[in-house]
C-alpha cells in the first residue's frame, strides 16, 4: 500500500484531546468568557517554544501552560515535500514547585510530496513529566530533566507505530545583561514503523542562546542535531527567533531556520502563541 495515498486519518482519542486543548486555550481569549484567563501568576512566563531547547522552568503549581503554533517545512533533497503541522499542542501542567505534567503533539500532519498525493493525518501524541533539580550554582547550571512516551495514536505515515520512551537533560545559566544559555541532551529509541519490532538509540543536542531585546521582546539563536544509527546521515540545523510578551500570561513567537545536512529539512518557519491560566482558587 502507497503510504502517500491521499486520505484524512485522524483517530477520535487524538481528536477529542486536540479539540478540548485548542477549545480551552480559545476559552482563555475570550473577554469574560472565563475567569482563568484573568488570572496572573507572581512567576514570569517561561515557555518551551519556539525554539527546540526546552527550558529547566517549572510551571507554577495550580496553573496550565498551553503551547502551541503552527510549522512549515520544506523538503527537496529527495524531491519536493511541502508539510505543514498545527496546533503542536503542548499542555503543561503545574503539579507541585519540582514537577509538571505533560502532553502534547504536532497534531494534524499535512504533507504534499511532488510526486505523491498529499497525505493529512494527527499525529502520535507524548505524555511525560519534567522534574525540576537545582539551581544554579557559579558555573554549575540549574538543571531539570524531561521522561515521556511517545504513543501510536498518530496515522500510519507519520506514527512510528510503537510505544517510545525518551528522556531530556535541560540545562541552563543566566548570564549578564539578562542573557541566557540552555543546552539540552536528549535520548530516545523510536520504533521503526508499524510492521517492525526494531528500534534505534538517538541522541539529540540542542544549545540556544536567549537575548533580550527590550522588556517584552526577546530573540533566540540555536543550533540542535540528532546523532542517529550508524550508515545515516544526521540531520542537524541552525534556527532563531522572536518573542512577545503581550502581558503576563500570554506570549506570541515567531521563529526560522535552515538544515545543515540533507537529512534535515532546507528550511522551516513558525509561528506560536503561549497562554498560562491558574485553576479555580489559584492566584485571587
């Protein structure tokens, strides 16, 4: 069977979860639509997109963080591939001051190759935990690290069809002038597809440098690779971007980049936002 045939696949569990996250982060902008939107958190907002590197932050217990955005990516080293992937819904959830809980997606997959019908179907979804450590210390950096499992939720040309474990080392340091440096070193054993029982080891690295431009803007510069089995080429890229901090509770971004290698993409752009809400009681 043609993987590329055209169809729209998308399994109701991932649908159900998609459409209550993207109806909740609505709720959130609607004026008086509810109160948790007006809710302020005392701890400055610090997301996870748009850049690859995740950041060791905590969301503050009682609230949730949704991320989300949409991606375009071009592909042209083995023919020309256009795909597109929205809402890339990450929810975050502030459980106690060292832990959140996490799920999330790319969501619906569109994908158009130029000698292939395209293909639109939702993606496998990842639910996991970040666990917060330390602080920084001098030049010893606070560091948290990311577990989750990938599930077999997604459509059969973009799933890896098995239950994949991957983990995070985050690390980052402020630096002068409100400069800030994350490094993340990243594990997982995705399956090889649905019909296959094999896995390979992959390690991906990411730095990005975060600037500050002005109180509410910021930008980011970033490089991040994946060091794949033996006898493939490695796809490794340099991105960067923007943030807007429209108040203390929502944020829009924008980001870019280019592959270095021909395994990774030629290039790609986003865009995002990220809105924090506290749950009933929290922050009044």
């Amino acid at each position: 069977m043609n993987p590329l045939k055209k169809r729209v696949k998308v399994s109701r569990s991932n649908l159900l979860i998609y459409l209550i996250l993207t109806g909740v982060c609505l709720g959130t902008l609607v004026p008086g639509g509810t109160a948790y939107g007006q809710t302020f958190s005392e701890e400055p907002l610090v997301t996870d997109r748009p850049d690859q590197t995740e950041s060791s932050n905590i969301v503050q217990t009682g609230y949730i963080q949704l991320e989300g955005g949409g991606l375009y990516e071009r592909e042209t080293d083995c023919g020309d591939v256009d795909t597109i992937s929205i809402p890339q819904l990450l929810a975050r959830i502030g459980l106690s001051p060292r832990v959140e809980f996490r799920l999330g997606g790319d969501g619906l997959v569109y994908i158009n190759p130029e000698n292939s019908k395209e293909v639109t179907e939702g993606s496998d979804l990842s639910v996991g935990g970040k666990i917060y450590f330390f602080p920084q210390y001098s030049l010893l950096p606070e560091t948290a690290a990311i577990f989750e499992v990938s599930l077999p939720t997604g459509g059969s040309s973009v799933s890896s069809g098995g239950y994949d474990p991957a983990s995070v080392l985050i690390f980052s340091w402020d630096l002068p002038e409100d400069f800030g440096l994350g490094v993340n070193v990243g594990f997982a054993s995705p399956t090889q597809g649905e019909d296959s029982d094999d896995r390979i080891f992959e390690t991906k690295i990411t730095a990005a440098l975060g600037i500050p431009l002005t109180e509410r803007l910021g930008a980011f510069i970033e490089y991040f690779g994946t060091l794949v089995a033996e006898g493939q080429e490695d796809p490794h890229s340099i991105d960067g971007g923007f943030t807007y901090l429209i108040n203390e509770n929502l944020q829009l971004d924008m980001s870019g980049g280019v592959g270095l290698t021909d395994a990774a993409p030629d290039y790609f752009i986003g865009i995002g936002a990220s809105w924090r809400f506290g749950l009933p009681g929290v922050g009044r």
